[in-house]
C-alpha cells in the first residue's frame, strides 16, 4: 500500500526565539513583533507551517503579558499562514498563572510539557496539576496540545493524562521529543528510538535536538518517520564556529533533508489537517480569507 502524502510528508515547525538567548548576544534572534512576522513570512516560503511563539517585550525580554501575545499572534497571522502555536513553557521563572493565561490569546495551538526537568541550572517545572489544567483548558478552547517530552518519563504521564482526561481538541495525538537539554534526555538516535513504543496508537512525533544535536536528531526522526521543529530556540550554532545567520536558514537545512528522505515538508493548510486545526469562523488562515474574497 502507498501511504498518503499526509503519512509521508514532514511536518516542519519553526521555533524561532524562545526565552533563554539576549538580543545582545544574538543578533539575529527576532525580538520585535515585525521581526517575529517577517520570521514567519520567510519560514513559511521555505518549508515550516507551524511556529512556536515565544514572545519579547519593547526591551526584548521575554514576556507573557497578553496584549504584547495578542500583538505577535496577529502579526503572524498577517504575514503567514502559519499554525501558531504558543508556547505555555515561557520562561523558567515564569509563575504558573501566566503560563496558563497565555491560552486567553486565542492560538491554534500550544505547547504543553508533561514533567519538571533540570533545565541547565534552572528547573522548569511542570506538576501534574498544571498539566491537567492545561490540558482541560486547551480542550475547552478548541486549541490543540503539543505535548512536549524532554524525558521518557513524561510519555507514561502523557499516557495517564489521555486515559484520565481523554483525548486532546481535534482528537489527534502530537507530540514533540525535546532532546539534548542539559537535564533531559540526550539528543541521540538510541533516545529517540527508546521514545517510539511509548508513543499513543495514532500518535504522530516531532523531534528537536537542542544545541550540536540538531542535525543527529533531526536525521534520526527523519529515518523514524518523525516530524522536525528547529530554530534559535534550541540552535545558535550552525555548523561548527559558525553562528545562525537567520532562522530561515535553519527551515531551509530541514527541508532539504526532508526532500532528500523523500518525505518533503508539509505545507500550512496540510499541517491543519494533520494536527486536527479547524480555526474558529473568523479567524481564517489567509488562504482561506483570500478565496472568501475572490468573486
Ligand atoms: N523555555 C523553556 C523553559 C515550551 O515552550 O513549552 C521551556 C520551553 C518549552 O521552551
Ligand atoms: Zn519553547
């Protein structure tokens, strides 16, 4: 049997800022709301279809103030057709509240880890009370779960979270293995592959490799039938002493390797289809609106 496309094709996500690099020290990490849109534009040209936001204030600090949320998600939404999808991690000192309030913003979708993990010297802590509200929220909003995964732990707590709580908005199980965080699970093939059988029935998976983990991680998912998420988030360096000049360099290594596995990327209207994203009436992707307007 020929698999279809949607089987086939790579899922690309772009996760172009996050909430540990300084502008100083980066400066190419969009920041501004017109540099996060342009991020978008110009990912999604060369093969992303969803973005995890993470998002700056005027001083480029990270930030889960709504308004300045709101500002970025529909600066997205201009310039792209992107799944926008929040991330409810922020920052490691970012209070529970916040976190949570960040749903208020309205995306397609949002991040949601499944345990506490050493995160560097910090701890990002994730307790299953704040998963489960996470979790009920999203499934009261209509905006659809990536469960996040940074240890082999945290599958059997997603197992326990679907069977407690059922299925996520869309009723499809997506789940993104964050790999080589100094306190997670090492960003190796052998990690990768121990993750697979604690995967749901149906479930699909994405792969991140943080750091000089990109590119094994990103093959191994590849060989795996895995999606890929890359960006300044998790990489600054692209090839040994060489910094990212952009994120759109990043999506652009990522697709070619998926052209050349032969799983080429997934573009926006197809990722929705994937993920099980119906968008609220309203608040159309722009194709969409585009053929509303047409005659
Ligand atoms: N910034 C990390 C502490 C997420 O976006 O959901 C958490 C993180 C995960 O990036
Ligand atoms: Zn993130």
């Amino acid at each position: 049997m020929t698999p279809s496309t949607s089987t086939v094709a790579t899922l690309i996500t772009v996760a172009p800022t996050g909430a540990e690099s300084a502008k100083a020290d980066v400066p190419a990490l969009p920041v501004t709301v017109e540099e996060v849109a342009a991020t978008a534009r110009d990912c999604q040209a060369v093969g992303a279809a969803v973005i995890h936001l993470h998002v700056r204030d005027t001083d480029s600090r990270p930030t889960l103030d709504l308004g300045r949320v709101r500002e970025v998600v529909a600066a997205v939404r201009q310039s792209s057709d992107l799944v926008v999808q929040l991330s409810t991690g922020g920052a490691v000192t970012d209070p529970v509240d916040a976190r949570l309030a960040v749903l208020e913003a309205e995306p397609d979708a949002a991040s949601l880890t499944l345990g506490t993990v050493n995160f560097g010297r910090g701890v990002f802590s994730n307790p299953w009370d704040l998963i489960v509200e996470l979790h009920t929220q999203m499934q009261q909003r209509g905006i659809v779960p990536e469960y996040e995964v940074f240890d082999l732990g945290h599958l059997a707590t997603l197992a326990r979270l679907l069977d407690r709580f059922g299925p996520p908005h869309g009723g499809h199980v997506h789940v993104d293995l964050v790999m080589g965080v100094p306190g997670g699970m090492p960003g190796t093939a052998q990690a990768l592959i121990a993750c697979l059988p604690l995967l749901p029935p149906g479930a699909t998976f994405a792969a991140t490799g943080v750091g000089r983990t990109s590119l094994p991680v990103m093959l191994a998912s590849l060989s795996a039938g895995g999606h890929l998420r890359v960006g300044m988030e998790d990489t600054l360096t692209y090839a040994p002493g060489e910094p990212v000049r952009g994120n759109v360099q990043l999506v652009a290594r990522a697709a070619g390797l998926a052209r050349i596995a032969q799983r080429p990327p997934l573009d926006a209207m197809g990722a929705r289809t994937l993920l099980g994203i119906h968008r609220a009436a309203g608040n159309e992707p722009r194709n969409d609106r585009s053929l509303e307007a047409a005659p």
